[in-house]
C-alpha cells in the first residue's frame, strides 16, 4: 500500500466515525420551531421589553425626583449662606455704628447709656433672628419631610410596576 491509500483509508474510517453526527447537524439545520413556541418566545420577548421600557421610565421619574429635592436643597443651602453672611455684615455695621456713638459720648453716663442702648437693640435683633431662624428651620424641615415622603412614595410605586 501506498501512503495515498493508506490516508484515504484512515479519511474514510473518519468520515464513517463521524457520519451520525454529520447527519444529526443535516437534520438539525431542517428542524422546524413549532409555531407554538416561536409565539411563546415573541410574547416573552415582548413582555420583558415592555418592562424594561416600564423600568427605564420609571427610573428617569425617580432620579428627576431626587434631582429636584437635591436641587431644592442646594438653594435653601444658598438662602442660608446669604443670609448669614447678611446677617454678619449688619452685625459689622452696627458695631461700628455704636463704636461711633460711644466716641461721640461727652460724659460717661452718656457712654453708659449709649452702651445700655447698643446691647439692648443687639439683644433684640438677636431675639428677632433666633425667632425668625426657628420658624424657617420649622417650615424646612416639614417641606423636606413632606418632599422625601413623597419621593419615597413615588419609588415604591415605580418599584412596583417595574
């Protein structure tokens, strides 16, 4: 025998080893999906589609929910801050204002009694800004309770329908 024989040979041996798999890939490549399940697969499809439509949008409602309570919280950060920094330069002013006064005194009972002035009007603008700083701090805290409520709220329902 020659060495031609002998590989054809051995590529027959192979090609009869593996002539069932051969034929279960024919067979396979003309086997038909029943109608049945291609519609099974399409409704699954579709519905998971559907949710994840429904979750994309329901995702975008919970960020712009959270986007406009931090944005709400960056501006009343802001009024604070200012009105602080008010708050201080009128503060600056007014001592300045009463260090003026005290030097225009001719006598020390008209200094005393410039100084008596100058406290007691500090106390009440004291007074006046604690009172005011409470009732806005109040008024804060319920309007970010009732915001993260309802952010709160409308996450579980977005949880729910996705």
């Amino acid at each position: 025998m020659t060495i031609e024989t002998e590989t054809n040979s051995v590529l027959n041996n192979v090609k009869q080893a593996f002539a069932p798999v051969t034929e279960a890939f024919t067979k396979l490549q003309n086997l038909e999906v029943p109608e049945a399940t291609r519609d099974f697969v399409k409704r699954a499809a579709g519905t998971a589609k559907d949710k994840a439509a429904d979750f994309q949008a329901n995702s975008e409602k919970v960020t712009s929910a959270i986007e406009t309570a931090v944005s709400n919280s960056v501006s009343e950060a802001t009024k604070i801050s200012r009105n602080v920094q008010d708050a201080f330069y009128a503060d600056v002013q007014s001592f300045f204002a009463g260090v003026d006064k005290l030097a225009s005194a001719k006598s020390l009972t008209e200094a005393f009694q410039v100084q008596t002035d100058l406290v007691r009007a500090h106390g009440e603008v004291l007074s006046s800004r604690a009172k005011a700083s409470t009732e806005y701090l109040g008024k804060l805290v319920s309007e970010g309770a009732k915001s993260a409520q309802d952010n709160f709220s409308k996450a579980t329902s977005f949880a729910k329908t996705a």
